[in-house]
C-alpha cells in the first residue's frame, strides 16, 4: 500500500510540475506570429489535470488509509498494554489521565500523521519547482529563496516555544477529563453532598487553566505564521521587478516568467502550511511523549520465566511472614502468619484498617509482597502462572462492577461459552433468579453504565453468580453480602454452605450471619493474626473480638488502598457525616466503596 501511494503521489507531483511547463509554451506558442496552433497544448493541460487528479485521489487515500491504519494500531497497544499494567499503576494515576492518553493525545498523533502526506508532498514540490526554476535563471530563483532563510529560523523559533506550550495543554485536557469522569462515576456521591455547584467550580477552574495554555498557544502561532507565509512574498516581488525588467530587454520571454511565477507559488504552498504543520508537529509530539510514558511503564506483576500452571488445586493457603506496604506507604500486613487447609472456611474479622482486604489483594497475586511468601498447595504465588492462579481463585468485592451490557453478559463475563442453562443455574445459586427474571428482557436486559439501574444488593448478586459459574477452587467473599437485605442474605447463605463444601473460601465479614458461614474465625489487629478459633470460643475468650463485631456496624468498609478518593470518603465517614447522610438518603446502600472500584 505503501509503495503505490509513493508512486500515486510521485506521478500526481509530476503533472503537477508540467503545468508550467506546458503554460510557458503555449503562452510563447500563442505570441509566437508564425505559429499560433494552441489546440495540442490544451489538450496536454487537460490530460495533466485529469492525471493529477486521479492519482492525488489515490494517493491521498492511501496515505490517510494508512494513517488511520495507524491510529487503530496504536490504540490497540495502548489498551493492550493497559490491560497488563499492574494495580500498583493505576493506584497512583488519575484515570482521566489515563483516558485522555487513550483518546485525546491518539487523536492529536492520528492528525499529524494524517496531514503529514500533505506536508511531504509539499516540501517534494519544493524541491523539484527549485530544481526547475534552477535550469531556467539562476539569479531568478535566488532572489525567489532570498527570504526562505529568514522563514526557517522563524519557524525554528515558534517549534521551540509551542512544544512546552502543547505539553501544557495535553495535560489540562487530561485534568478537565478527569474531573468530568469522576463527577460522572461519582455523581451519586457528588448529589449526596449536594456538592455540584463545587464540582462545577472545580471544572470551570481547571476549564480556565485549558483555555489559558490554548489562548497562548494561538497567540504563539498568531505571531509567527504572518511572518513565514509573507516572507515569501518578498521573493515574489523580487522575481516581478527582476525578470520583468527581463521580458522587457527581451532576454526573457513572457511565458517563461509566468512559469516561473507558478513555480515560486508551488514554492510558498509548504510556507503557507508549514505554521499549521508544526504546531500539529509540536502537539502530536507532546502526545506521543505522553503515551510513550504510559507504553514505557513495566508491569510490577508478570509470570516467572518458568511459571508453574496451577491445575486443579487442592486449595491449601498459607500467608507466611507476610509484610506489605501499598506503594511507599506504612506496611498494612506485617509478619502476617495465616494458614488455611483445602476446603476449609475462614472469616476474617478485624477493624477497618487492620488488613483483611489487603489478604483479598494478595493472593491473586494483584500485588507482590515485600517480604514474606504467598503460596497455594506449597507453590508461591510468584512462581504460578498468573492466568492459572486467577482461574482458581475467585473473588467478590463488596461494590462489585457491572458492565454496560446485558445481565446474561455479566454473568458470563469469566465464561464467554457458558450457555444460558449454567448462568441460568449460577443465577439460582446467588438467589438472583428471581428478579432478574421480573425485569422487562429477563436475562437479555441492558442494566447500564456500572449496572447503576439495580440495586446494590442485585449488583453483588450478580457478582456473586459471575463468580460461581468460573467454579474457582479457591473463593473470596469481601464482605460480599453488605448491601443485601437480611432475609435475601440467609437465602444466598443457604445456596454458599452447598456451594463452599469443599472449596476453600475466605470470607471477610463484619455481619455475625456471615461469619456463621466459617468452620473458623481469624481476628485480625494491625496487619496480624492475634486470635483464631471458632466464633464461639473468640466470644469467650477474647475481648477484642467482641469489641470488633459490637464496632461492625460502625465500620461497613475495609479501605487500605491509597486511592485519593477513597482515603476522602474514608475521612468523612470517620468524622460521623456519612453516616448521617446514608441514613437519610442512603443512595450507595451500606457497603464500603474499595480502591479496585469493586472489580470482580
């Protein structure tokens, strides 16, 4: 494709050069007395401009072909490689940051190399109508170039000013997106705090700082493209005085110097685009900056050179040791000790803060420890092959994300080939047949943007059976029942004591009910394990247990993550004012909101 849009472009260019050619002759032709047979000469223009036109048209629609083919490319490696970045990226990157190199500076790259063929075809012009004024006059064309030096070091100036500038600008864009995707994702919290005259404030400013950096970025180019596009026009004047003098001495002919004229406007065309060219230049740069900042990111959590495939597990867990720390913050697990035999069922019971989500986090291997060892049936989970490990090991988080799809779609996200009869029968066991089956398309039903048309407790039903139809050996339940009501929550307690026979399961709780569901009780206190034993002889013996199930309604979320929001919602909570609001109103039901957005 390459090739022949080169070659569609060379012959376009050609006939393109020949027009004056032809114009100088048939202008001497027509002056000529002894011969004023014009006819060939017209029809030599009318073939060079039907030739032109067809192979522009083709060469064009190559090049854009594959500047788009491009674009498409590398939108594909970026998210790609998003896919496999680890959660300790995205725990300190905004994600409007990360959307806007996804969209806005691909979008900015995809221009610049859409009207790069434009540009080079230019600048090949320039070089061939020099080449062609150069076998005509010398002194001509170097007075034609005089000011071209003059355009250059203008234009050398402008890249140098407008770079920093497009930097600037590509990341107040990435700002304004930001704010408007939290304020879309969040726009329940935003109306529980009555708080959208702020957020609106909040936009506007960061609106203000764009248009600044895009005001000055105009006003950059405002100043200097006058001065390259008329420069040229220095030159032009030049050749008029010049080689007019010339015709009029009769050692230029007057078909020559309209030839020659045509050729020095072939000579401003890349002057007259060259402002335009670089500040896209400039922008595409700074964009691809940008996401080459994002390609150039090392995933923390990749498979060992020689990884161990984890195939059906016995599904023996054992923390040993365990220290960890998010990012460079304060260890949350230090020298966690917790072992769990196959098939076993143990609740994890702690305050918020101590550590119990941290162990969810750690066992699919989402982080690495930093000392200590992770294992499952003796094998670390550093050494497992990641999908494998991933495929025994499901979990539940206690805001679970939904797709903008159709229930059945949800269901079967971990199964795309599981048929309707297994989502059917996952759906039975999460106890969520039952409604779904009132809803106006049943399981065929588009539930929306995070599944924000159900209710919470539906959502972790759904998150519940999405989970069961994998059929994972080993299962996570992160205080998975919070926003279900009391009389849905035995029914699905019912279905999981079937269900957990056999598997090995952790379930992080703060309702008695669930924690009834345990063959054992681990209390948890500064990321370690202080007592274990049933419910009942931690009832007995062990005051801080007691302490932590009278504080569980105090404490509905276990935040450990440093996600800005969360840590916020978490200070507010803390200060007593959410409470009093989710009593009220109550628009997010009891459950805490997690720093994984509640993925699945």
């Amino acid at each position: 494709m390459f090739g022949v849009s080169v070659a569609a472009a060379f012959i376009a260019l050609t006939a393109q050069l020949a027009v004056p050619a032809v114009i100088r002759s048939t202008i001497d032709q027509a002056l000529d007395s002894r011969s004023r047979e014009l006819t060939p000469f017209i029809w030599a223009l009318v073939a060079l401009g039907l030739t032109r036109g067809a192979f522009a048209f083709a060469y064009r629609y190559g090049l854009y072909s594959m500047a788009y083919k491009i674009d498409y490319d590398l939108r594909a490696i970026i998210y790609e490689h998003l896919t496999r970045l680890s959660f300790s990226f995205y725990d300190r990157i905004q994600s409007g940051q990360v959307i806007s190199r996804a969209n806005s500076d691909i979008r900015s790259v995809q221009m610049y190399l859409a009207f790069a063929p434009l540009m080079a075809m230019s600048l090949l012009s320039f070089v061939i109508a020099l080449a062609f004024m150069l076998s005509i006059n010398v002194v001509l064309t170097l007075l034609a170039i005089f000011a071209l030096p003059g355009v250059y070091l203008v234009g050398v100036r402008l890249r140098n000013y407008i770079f920093p500038l497009s930097w600037i600008v590509q990341s107040r864009l990435a700002d304004v997106a930001t704010i408007v995707e939290e304020n879309v994702t969040g726009v329940r919290v935003v109306k529980s705090f009555a708080a959208e005259g702020q957020q609106v404030k909040l936009l506007g400013r960061a609106a203000q700082k764009l248009q600044w950096a895009m005001v000055r970025q105009v006003l950059a180019r405002a100043h200097h493209a006058p001065i390259m596009e008329n420069l040229p026009r220095v030159g032009i004047a030049l050749v008029l005085l010049y080689g007019g003098w010339l015709v009029i001495e009769g050692r230029l002919s007057l078909g020559t110097i309209v030839a020659f004229n045509a050729y020095i406007l072939m000579l401003q065309a890349p002057f007259r685009l060259l402002g335009f060219f670089m500040m896209l230049g400039q922008r595409a740069r700074a964009s691809a900056e940008r996401i080459f900042e994002i390609l150039d990111e090392k995933p923390d959590i990749v498979d060992p050179v020689d990884p161990v495939v984890l195939d059906e597990p016995a599904g023996r867990v054992d923390f040993e040791g365990v220290v960890f720390g998010y990012g460079e913050g304060p260890a949350v697990l230090d020298g966690l000790e917790l072992h769990i035999e196959p098939g076993e069922t143990v609740a994890i019971v702690g305050r918020t803060g101590c550590g119990k989500s941290t162990i969810a986090r750690l066992l699919p291997r989402f982080y690495d420890v930093r000392t200590g060892h992770v294992s499952v049936d003796g094998v670390d989970v550093r050494q497992l092959q990641l999908a494998s490990l991933r495929a025994n090991v499901g979990l539940v988080l206690d805001e679970p994300f939904l797709f903008s799809t159709s229930i059945h779609d949800n269901i079967a996200y971990g199964r795309p080939d599981a048929d309707r009869d297994e989502v059917v029968a996952a759906a039975r066991s999460a106890q969520a047949h039952g409604f779904i089956e009132q809803l106006s398309d049943g399981y065929d039903t588009i539930i929306g943007e995070r599944g924000y048309t159900l209710s919470g407790g539906q959502r972790q039903r759904i998150a519940i059976a999405r989970t069961l139809l994998v059929n994972p050996r080993i299962l996570i339940l992160d205080d998975a029942t919070s926003a279900i009501d009391v009389h849905v929550e035995e029914a699905i307690h019912d279905a999981l004591r079937n269900l957990l026979k056999g598997r090995t399961t952790i379930v992080i709780a703060h309702r008695l009910s669930t924690i009834s569901l345990a063959d054992r009780v681990v209390l948890m206190e500064g990321g370690r394990v202080v007592a274990s034993g049933s419910h009942s002889s931690l009832m007995a013996g062990e005051p801080r247990y007691a302490q932590v199930l009278a504080h569980a309604e105090d404490e509905p979320g276990d935040d450990e993550a440093p996600d800005g929001l969360e840590r916020e919602i978490e200070a507010t909570r803390s200060r007593g004012l959410l409470e009093g609001i989710e009593a009220t109103v109550n628009p997010l039901g009891p459950g805490g909101m997690g720093p994984m957005g509640g993925v699945s």
